[in-house]
C-alpha cells in the first residue's frame, strides 16, 4: 500500500525533500491504520539502501500523531494533491 502510494505521487526522499515526504508519508500511513513497525516493513528495502528514511520515520512518527496528520487524508483537499 505505502510502495504503491509513494510510486503514484512520486514521492521522492532526496536531500531536501526527506523531511516533508517522510511527514506526507506518515500522516497517510496514519491515516490508513498502520503502525510504525508496519511501515518501516513495508520500506524495509528501501530502509537498507538509506537507513536516513527509517531514521526519519522513527523521529516522526510521534510527532505526526501528536499534530493530528492523519486528519488531512479525509480532507476534500487530500484527494485534490494526492493520489489514493
């Protein structure tokens, strides 16, 4: 599920970019009821070749679910940006 969004809306975790995708990403994630355990599985590979993403999705995760996220993903305006 998290592979295939991040390949619809080409969603990239270049320098300069890790941050506000890895937020994008787990506010989905979030949204969609999976936990932090779930989708660093689902980006294992992706975790192995950058171990910056896990990182990141380890400092975020807590952060995303105490700003509330998740809540965007059921806007009118989630739809409009992002494929899923």
């Amino acid at each position: 599920m998290i592979k295939k969004f991040i390949t619809d809306n080409e969603i990239t975790f270049n320098e300069g970019e890790r941050n506000s995708s890895t937020v994008v990403m787990i506010g989905y994630a979030q949204a969609r009821g999976l936990t932090k355990t779930k989708l660093k599985s689902e980006l294992s590979k992706e975790i192995k070749s950058d171990k910056f993403i896990g990182e990141e999705v380890e400092r975020l995760w807590k952060y995303c679910e105490a700003n509330n996220y998740k809540a965007f993903w059921n806007k009118p305006e989630a739809k409009k940006l992002y494929k899923f």
